[in-house]
C-alpha cells in the first residue's frame, strides 16, 4: 500500500510538472522552476530532489492559471509536499523503520517522550536519594553522557546515511566552494521562503507574510544556540573541569537561555500556522507529523527553562521531575530525528546543494536519468 501511495504520489508530480515545463510563469519564483526546465521528463530521482528542493511558500499555487478548480488541477505545493513524506520513508535507515512514523507522527513523539521520562523517573526513584545537589545529583555525568552520546550518534548515522543515498540517486557531480557557499547562504537565511519577491508566503486570503520565515528562523537558531550552548559546557566539563551548574551570565546560560526562548516562539509560530494555513497549500495528512516535531521541541524548550528556575529555592523541589521530563525529550527527538519532520532540513539542505552545482553546469537538457 505505501509502494502504491509513492508511485501515484510521483506520478501526479510528473503530470504537474509536465504542464509547468510547457507554461513557465512561475520560472522566477523559486529554485524549483528553473531546475524543472533542465529537464524533459521526471524520474523518481529527479521527482525526490525537486520536491525537496520546494519550500511550500505557496507563491506557484496563487498565480497558477490552472490551479484548482480548473480541469488541469495543478497544484505544485501539494504535489510536491505528498512526495517529501515518501523521501523520508524511502530514504531512512534502517529500511522501514520511517514508516512507522508517517500516520501517528503526534502520537508517537508523545509516546516515546513520556514513556522515556517514565523510565527516567523509575530509574531515579530505585536509585534513591544522593548526597549533593545539581542535576549530576540525580543523574551522575557519566550516565547521562553514557546515554545521549550512542542516541545521538545513531541519529547522525541515520540521517547522513539516508542523505547520503538521496545524493547518490543524482549525482550532480563535485560540489565547489561557490556552490557549497551559496547553498549554506539560502538555508542560513531561507530564501527560498520569500514568494520570489521577497515578500514571503501566501496565505489562503492571497496575502502576502513573513510569519513562516520568521517562525522557522526562531525555530533553527533556537536549536542551533541550545546545541551550542551544550557543546560549550561539554567543553568546560571536559577541558577546563568546570562542573554544572553554571551561573546565569555564563556562557552555556546566556546560549542555553536565548535557544530556548527562540524553541518556545518559533514551535509556537510553526503550530499556529500549520493549524491555519489553507490545506491546498500542503499535504494536511502530514500535519501529526508536522505537530509531532513541534510538540518534542516545545517539550525540550519549556522543561529546559524551568529547570534553570529550579535555581530558586522555592522551585528546587521540582528539579528532579523537570529533569527526568527534559532528558526524556531530548533523547526522544534524537531517537525520532531521522524519520520525523527534523529530516526536512537535512534533505532540503541537501536539495539546496544539488540545485547550487547543477546551475553551474552547461544548460542541456535531461531526458530521464541521462
């Protein structure tokens, strides 16, 4: 039934694009277009890379002359969306396992996060009461390190090895600097977001808004300052032998801080505008998927904030509970990362490559996977 799903998924994307090839009003609008009209026919690897290469702003879908209701039907976003759920299920390792995820994505990220917090909590409640207080109290360094560092390693390996296959289905050859440099300048600033004219997405009253882009920045530099956050106190761990906790004007505070505020607006944004948003604009069968990515990060970033409030000693009290809830969403988006929405951003990164080296390549056009 999924094999089925996938084939009629790409064959309606060839069609779309088929009648997009022979139109070409949107050619300006994104790096989707001017990479489709190198080609003459669509082929799954092409099909993949060109799906992933679409950012959903919604432009192509609003200035369309052949959008629904018109016989044509031509609805590029959502094409284009179905087709990106396929990826990560096709691409993910171990074979299959992605699956599991696509139907119950909400479902199953709550599962996993409170059923390993459970587990957290048991562990913690056996092992008694430690002299001492900090997390390390509860949880000694080593255990925890012990524990995250093979989950997230299996997330690396899975994600890069799925990545990596998705390249080689179309190898556009040896990335150069130029090209590595442009593709890291449009996932840095999401370019592709801004409609084609700088404006943004569309809303389903044809309006125009950046609160996607703005949404999805919070969102990638909130992670990126609470993973940085965390890689500076492994170094003060590590290096200079300085234990957690920190002071508030340390530096894995002021990181950790401002990454979590950035994870609490961001998630939030993304959740409103996903619930909001007109269902042509994307594939609504994604959304628990969609909502369960959110629900992880919103878990990681308010149980990450309150627990820098246990410092108070009116909140002290709670410490061990928040932190059993905390490690138990971080390791639960490291487990669900490579099957879950968190892949977007790996493949779509990867797409951004391709389409920075293929444009540096002689204009001729592809017949099928010539």
């Amino acid at each position: 039934m999924k094999v089925l799903e996938s084939l009629i998924a790409e064959a309606e994307v060839a069609r779309v694009l088929q009648i997009c090839n022979a139109c070409r009003y949107c050619e300006g609008f994104c790096a989707v277009f001017p990479a489709m009209t190198r080609r003459l026919e669509f082929p799954k690897a092409d099909i993949h890379y060109l799906a992933n290469l679409c950012h959903n702003c919604g432009a192509c879908l609003h200035a369309c002359q052949y959008a629904p209701p018109h016989e044509f039907a031509v609805n590029v976003p959502q094409a284009l969306a179905r087709v990106r759920l396929h990826t990560y299920a096709q691409y993910a390792w171990p074979a299959g396992v992605g699956r599991l995820y696509q139907r119950n994505g909400l479902v199953l990220a709550v599962a996993v996060w409170l059923g390993l917090a459970f587990f957290l909590i048991l562990a913690m409640a056996l092992k008694g009461s430690s002299s001492g207080s900090g997390f390390y109290a509860v949880f000694p360094h080593g255990l925890m390190a012990g524990l995250f560092a093979p989950v997230f390693g299996y997330a690396l390996l899975a994600l890069g090895l799925g990545v990596a296959r998705f390249w080689r289905d179309e190898d556009p050859g040896a990335a150069s600097a130029p090209a590595v440099q442009e593709a890291t300048v449009n996932v840095l600033k999401l370019t592709y977001l801004d409609g084609g004219h700088g404006q943004g997405c569309n809303n389903d009253d044809d309006r125009w808004s950046q609160a996607r882009r703005h949404a999805h920045h919070a969102t990638f530099y909130g992670f990126g300052l609470c993973f940085a956050a965390t890689s500076v106190a492994t170094v003060y761990h590590y290096v200079f032998g300085w234990v957690a906790p920190y002071g508030w004007t340390s530096l894995p505070k002021l990181l950790g801080t401002l990454g979590g505020i950035g994870l609490i607006v961001g998630p939030l944004g993304l959740a409103w505008l996903n619930v909001q948003r007109d269902p042509r604009q994307g594939d609504a069968a994604q959304k628990p998927l969609d909502l369960g990515f959110i629900a992880l990060l919103l878990g990681i970033s308010a149980s990450g904030l309150l627990l820098a409030l246990t410092r108070w000693p009116l909140l002290a009290p709670a410490m061990p509970l928040l932190l059993c809830l905390h490690l138990g969403a971080v390791m639960a988006l490291f487990l669900t990362m490579p099957y879950s929405k968190f892949a977007h951003g790996f493949y779509r990164g990867a797409a951004l490559l391709k389409w920075s080296v293929e444009r540096r390549l002689p204009t001729t056009l592809r017949l099928g996977s010539e």
